[in-house]
C-alpha cells in the first residue's frame, strides 16, 4: 500500500514521462511472437451463474452479458478464478466457451482459462477449444499441486510443452494467493521467447516486479494487470490493459480508468484509482468469488447467485462489510 500510495503522489509531477514510458513500450526488446493477437484494454473474468439445481444458468448469464456487452471491454475471460473453473466438469468448461463466444460482442476477444493439473490435459482442452474456434487465446494457470517440486526448470517445460502443442496462443497466469507459486521475472522472461507465448497475466500485484517483467520482455508480449487495485500503476510501468474481477461490478469505472490512462488525463486517473481499491479488496481477497457474486446481485441487470459447494454465501456482517465499502469509496451497490 505504502508503495501504491507513493506511486500516487509522484504521478502528476511525472504525468508526460510516465505516459510515454507505458504506451510506447520504448524499453521492450525485438518482437519475437508469431502468434500474436492484441490483448490489451479491460477484461472481466466473468463468474459462472449456477441455478438452483447446481447446472449452469445460462439465462441469468445472458442477462449479466446483456449489461457487460454495454461496457467497453475489449473482451471476456471466462473459466478463470472467478469463474469457478476448479468446478466444471470438461464438457461444462466447453460448453460455457461456446456460449460466451455467443454471448459476446462480434469483436470481443475471448480469453479462456484451460491449465488443467497436467499436461497433456492442458494440451487436449486447449486443442478441443481451437477447433471449435470458441476462444481466441488460453489463459494457462500453474500447476501447483506438487508445489514442492515446481521450480523454475518444470514450470518453464510445462508452459514450453503446452505452448509447442497447443493450437491456442497461450498466456501465462502467475496467481500466487491461489496457488502459491508466483512466476519468476527470469522464467516469464525465458518463456517470452516462445513464439506461442503472447502474455501475462500478473495477480501477484508486486509493481516492481511486474515493471522489471515489462522491461525484460520483446516488445509484442503483452502483460496484463491482475487486479484493478493496482491497474493505473502497471498501467504506467507499462502494462497492456487488466483482467479485473472488479470490472464484473463496476464495468464503466475500470473501463474509464483505462481510457483516462490513454488520454493522459492522469490526474483523475489517480483519483478514480483510489476508489477502487477498497470495493476490489471486497471481491477478491477478501470475500473472493462469493463476495463478488454478491455484489453483483446488488447491482441493476446483474445476477451473480449461489456458487458451488464448498464456497458459502457471505454471512450478514460480511455482507454488510461488503455494501459499506462500495458505498464509502463512492460506488454505491443499489439496484
């Protein structure tokens, strides 16, 4: 926080520099990807919307669709964390790609979320998903079930072996909360060189970290936010765009963060920045999925609903902790 803060305060006497410094990616090394697709702007890594008996609920999810599609994202990420990936069964993951494609705006890039425990899973749902041309690129978390034994060296032969295989453009998902293992800036960097590796994405939050990446990194590959918390400041370090659990709730103010970024008009962006770090916390770290589907149900033309056993609703404190936050920091949660 201390470091985010002094971010803030350094932001308006740096605006121009910074600015060039992030769009132009000046600092980049030579473009090595062939794979290439732009990934950049705002992504929500939508939940999955269950009915009552436990299937998925795809009416309440076009409704949730009807709302986002109004945002200016550049696309969905679906089966990510938020998404309740660990969940689905195979034949739910590819039936939920095939009816988000569906869902979306005709120009929406789609992002799923296909790291499975082992490779060759990985390969085969990344391979069934190319075929069907439901997805433009597979977001592929790290193996952490053998923790112990994920170093740098099975780590990058992993992501090389899927990467080789797959028909998907892979990017890479370092999300340390949840699994524990956080990507090293020298593997990101060695896998950045593989011509089917096109990003990152970082949840990890550590803006110095995610700086040296950037800096490190060839000039096509792209690194994305994790969080909106600390979107304006990997913004201005060079990232790409985020993937946001936030913007599920508050579309239009993470879709206008980012806009303010790219017409310079950095001071409001730091202003608007500090809103959201509060309302985020709520739906990410703190209350995790069940947080953020109940802030959804909160809001007008969204549904969040019940997730699957063993994640709980939130208890009336939290729920309470929940609405305060949003409405303290200016973003009301109100139907």
């Amino acid at each position: 926080m201390k470091q985010l803060r002094s971010m803030f305060s350094g932001a308006s006497l740096a605006s121009k520099h910074f600015y060039a410094f992030g769009s132009s990616r000046c600092f980049s090394n030579t473009s090595v990807n062939s794979s290439f697709i732009d990934i950049s702007g705002v992504y929500p890594p939508i939940p999955t919307a269950f009915s009552s008996n436990g299937k998925i609920d795809y009416v309440k999810l076009q409704e949730n669709f009807n709302t986002w599609n109004t945002f200016d994202f550049a696309g969905y990420v679906v089966m990510g964390s938020n998404g309740e990936a660990v969940s689905l069964k195979e034949d739910e993951k590819l039936d939920l790609v095939r009816n988000v494609k569906k869902m979306s705006k005709p120009t929406s890039t789609i992002i799923a979320g296909l790291g499975l425990p082992t490779t060759d899973q990985t390969i085969e749902i990344c391979n069934r998903v190319a075929e069907e041309q439901t997805a433009h690129a597979a977001l592929i978390i790290s193996p952490s079930f053998y923790k112990g034994q994920m170093n740098d060296l099975v780590l990058r032969k992993f992501y090389e072996d899927v990467a080789d295989k797959s028909k998907l453009p892979i990017i890479l998902y370092s999300v340390p909360a949840n699994t524990t293992i956080d990507l090293s800036t020298s593997l990101v960097t060695a896998l950045s060189q593989h011509p089917n590796i096109i990003g990152l994405k970082d949840s990890g939050g550590d803006i110095t970290k995610i700086s040296e990446i950037v800096y490190n990194v060839p000039k096509d590959f792209q690194v994305l936010a994790g969080s909106a918390a600390f979107m304006l400041p990997a913004l201005l370090m060079g990232c790409v765009g985020g993937i946001c659990a936030l913007a599920n709730v508050l579309g239009d103010q993470v879709c206008l963060l980012y806009k303010l970024f790219k017409d310079n008009e950095l001071k409001k962006a730091v202003a608007l920045q500090k809103t959201l770090i509060s309302p985020n916390a709520m739906v990410t770290r703190r209350f995790g999925v069940p947080g953020l589907k109940a802030a959804m149900d909160l809001k007008q033309g969204l549904h969040g609903g019940r997730c699957r056993a063993p994640l709980l609703p939130l208890n009336d404190g939290d729920h309470k902790s929940l609405v305060e936050a949003f409405e303290k920091c200016g973003h009301p949660l109100s139907r």
